[in-house]
C-alpha cells in the first residue's frame, strides 16, 4: 500500500511541479481566446473554469482508465509506474499542448493544428486518421452501452424490444446525434459535469472500500517487481499499449480542441487540460490498485483478475464496485458503465464533424452546414455498429497512442519555432514512437513479429524518427509564432 501511496502523491505533486515547467514553457498571456473572439454560439462558448475541467474529465475518460487499467493490473503492480510516470511527463504534456496549440489556432481541431506545423502532408493524413478514429471510437461507444443496458433488462427478467440490443443502438445513436448537433451548452454543458463527479466519486469509493476492509491489501511494486501476466504477455510494450488513457491517449488530442474554443483565458490551460489528465491518472491508479488487491494471485500470477475480466468489462466493474462499496457501488457501476461510454462516444462524434468542418471551411452556425455533416457521420457510424466491433476495435489501440505520437512531435516543432524548449515533448514523443513502432511490429493483430526483431526494430525507428526531427530543425529558421 506504501507503494500505491508514493504514486499517488507523485501524480498530484506532478499537476503542481511538471504541470507548471508545461505551462511556464508554452507561456500562456492574456490574448483574446477563441471562445471570446468567435462566439457563435454553438461551438465556440464561454464555461466557467470549474466546467470546463469536469467536461474535459469526462470526454477524455469515459471507461478509458477504468478498464484500461484493471487490463494493466494484470502485469502487476509495476503498472503504477507507467500510470505515475507516464501521466505526468507524457499525458498531462501531450493534453495540455494539445489543448493550448488548438487554442492559438482559433479552436482548430488537432490534424489542423499537425498541419501548421508539420505541414500539408500530415495535415491532410491527420484529417483522415482522426475522423476514422473517431468515429470508430463513436460507434464502439454506442454498441458497448446499447449490449450492457439488454444485459440488466435480461437479469431482471423483462424481455420484448427493451431487451433488444439493435433497439438500443438507435437509441444512443439518436442521442449522439442530438448531442453532435446542439450546442455544446445544451447538453454537454449542463450534465456531464453531474457525470464526470459521479466517476470522481466512484473511483475514491473504491479506494476508501479497500482501505478500511483489512481482507484487501494493494501490493508493493518492490516485492512483485515481475511480470505477473498470466498469459506472459511482455510488459514491453503491451502495457504501454493497454493502459492509454490512464496514462497517454491520442484521443485525448481530439478532444482537447472542444474545450479550447470555450475557455475564456489561456491560463485556465494548466487546470483544464494538464489538471483533467492528473486526475484521470488518479483514477486509473485506484482501479489499478483495485485489479491488485482485490482478487487472488495463484504462483505469482494474477489468476483472479484474469478470470473476472473473462466475463467482460462490464462485470469487471459491477464486481469491484460491490466488493468495495455494497449496494452503493452497484448503482455507481451502472452509472459508470453504461454513461461514461456514452459520454465519450457522443463528444467523439463532435470532434469528427468540427474535423470535417476545419477540413472543408464549413461554418458550424447555421443549423443546415451541421446538418450536411452529422448525418452522414452518423448514418457511417449505423453501419459499423452492425459490424463485430470486436473488429472495429482491434487496431484502436494502435493508431491511439501512434496519434499521440505524432501529437507529441507536432507540439516538439511548435516549441522550437517559437525558440522554447523542445525536449520537453522531443522527449516523450520519442518514448512514444518506441512503444508504438514495437507494438506495432510484435502484436499478434500486426506484424506479429518476435521480440528479438520487434524490439531493437522499434527503438532503431524511434531513433529515425528523433533524427528526422534534428534535421528538419537544423534546416528551418525559428520564427516568432504565437
């Protein structure tokens, strides 16, 4: 437990220390934001601090470092140091210049963003890569959600259409389409901060649940410093892999964008993009420590947890969540199950259409432009649903933490225009390319390669990757961009 303390107050002493060297290096000023140059109404809105932070909580979590993470448990302790380190020198750096650079650019959404500086190619590359993500991410979201609700209709008996999964699905779909279409203040202003305290909640009943049952114990990372897969899967570079967003999630960059166009001073950055990321690494932290504790450990390996997550996530969540709270617990896993999900899907589809809107040089005021472009992202999005999602999802992983890869670089060629310090995210990015190439190079979906190529195949390329990065600043000129 001692263990799981020290991360925990390195990740809130990171928000305070590493967070400040973020925002001391980017140098936010009291320019006009984008929320208050533009203000349409729609897309571009005012929120209070405290909301801005909650909604960005939500859109970037969802089940994200809830299941995420319980995944990670199963190499052991050891995951807290990927979740504590990486959230404060990889994450909270990769949300808040993601956030920040969408801001200097007028709100514009992250493959513009790549695009201005990395130029036409990734721009045009990036547009693709994030609307397919995207939606794919949207529709994973509905069909997850839409499965669980039949699920609790199943176990209590009742049956007919509200126990049909397809009804479902057009439901939540209908509902991302109204969320997509609205103004970001309609809905997404007004109940996702309700939401995003529920899964702040949720994850400190489950810590307090462990703490005073003295049958669970969180282990120590220097007494299980092994890996305690079951299967044997590699630490490297799988967990890096699994645990994204609990720790660095290309996703989030999709999201950031939306609360850029609604803060009202640039110096609401740290708390809102840095401050959400801390606090999902928190959360995921706990439920890390919740996957360690609470289930049983057969010849060092973690048999227990390996065989709740079998039964799905869901049930993953429903079984810590009234191990630790009781019937409380129980009514918090529905809520965290079936809304987070939903929550995440439904902001996906948004960053898709104001994607396609930057691509295209769409205004987002008038009720008929965001028509044109939510319908046929929705009607994609009805399609995939009826495709196995177990598909749809595999290389999600993948392209997610290759995203923020090519994020970090972005963010690293921002700096040394602006004649900062670039190795803040030269750094990370470069970590990043190494997990992503490997990964790439050994999993079984990809290449399925051995270790002994994967390995030295992806840091060869990180290192590539970092010499193109040298050059290309060698040859070009800093200027004075804001």
């Amino acid at each position: 437990m001692i263990s799981f303390i020290i991360c925990l107050i390195l990740l809130i002493g990171g928000y305070f220390v590493y967070g400040k060297v973020a925002e001391n290096t980017f140098e936010p000023d009291d320019r006009e934001t984008p929320a208050v140059k533009i203000n349409d109404g729609v897309d571009y809105v005012v929120m209070p601090q405290w909301k801005l932070f909650l909604v960005q909580l939500l859109n970037i979590a969802g089940l994200g470092p809830i299941f995420g993470a319980m995944q990670g448990a199963l190499w052991g302790p050891v995951v807290f140091l990927w979740i504590t380190f990486g959230t404060i020198f990889a994450g909270g750096v990769h949300d808040y210049f993601s956030g920040m650079l969408s801001e200097r650019n007028d709100g514009a959404s992250i493959s513009e963003v790549c695009g201005i500086y990395l130029g036409k190619f990734m721009k045009n590359l990036m547009r693709v890569f994030s609307v397919v993500l995207l939606v794919m991410v949207g529709t994973v979201f509905a069909v997850g959600p839409a499965g669980l609700i039949v699920t609790l209709f199943a176990q209590g008996g009742i049956g007919g259409i509200l126990a049909n999964a397809e009804f479902w699905l057009w439901i939540v779909l209908a509902y991302y389409f109204i969320a997509t279409f609205l103004s970001i203040d309609k809905i997404i202003g007004k109940i996702y901060p309700i939401f995003g305290v529920c899964l702040i909640v949720m994850a400190v009943g489950v810590i307090f649940g462990i703490f005073v049952n003295s049958q669970y114990g969180i282990p120590e990372i220097w007494d299980n410093f092994t890996n305690m897969h079951p299967d044997g899967t590699p630490i490297w570079s799988f967990m890096f892999i699994t645990v994204a967003c609990g720790a660095i999630s290309g996703f989030h960059s999709t999201q950031s964008p939306l609360m850029a166009r609604c803060m009202k001073s640039e110096r609401q950055g740290r708390f809102v993009f840095y401050g959400a990321m801390t606090a999902e690494g928190v959360i995921a932290l706990i439920w890390a420590a919740a996957g360690c504790a609470l289930y049983e450990v057969t010849g060092g390996l973690n048999t227990g947890l390996a065989e709740v997550l079998a039964g799905g996530q869901s049930a993953a969540i429903y079984d810590v969540c009234s191990k630790t709270m009781g019937g409380i617990g129980i009514a918090l896993a529905m809520i965290g199950v079936i809304v987070c999900p939903i929550t995440s899907g439904d902001t996906a589809f948004r960053s898709a259409r104001l994607t396609l809107a930057d691509w295209f040089g769409m205004s987002q005021d008038k009720y008929k432009n965001r028509l044109i472009l939510c319908i046929p992202l929705l009607a994609a999005g009805a399609l995939i649903g009826h495709l196995d999602y177990t598909v749809v999802w595999r290389y999600f992983s993948w392209t997610n933490q290759t995203l923020a890869m090519i994020v970090l670089w972005t963010a690293s060629m921002y700096l040394f225009r602006t004649g900062k310090n670039y190795w803040l995210t030269a750094v990370p990015a470069t970590f990043m390319s190494a997990v992503s190439m490997t990964y790439l190079f050994c999993a079984p979906e990809c290449f399925g390669l051995s270790t002994t190529i994967a390995y030295p195949a992806g840091i060869i390329l990180a290192a590539f990757f970092l010499g193109i990065f040298i050059y290309a600043i060698r040859k070009k000129p800093k200027t004075t961009i804001g």
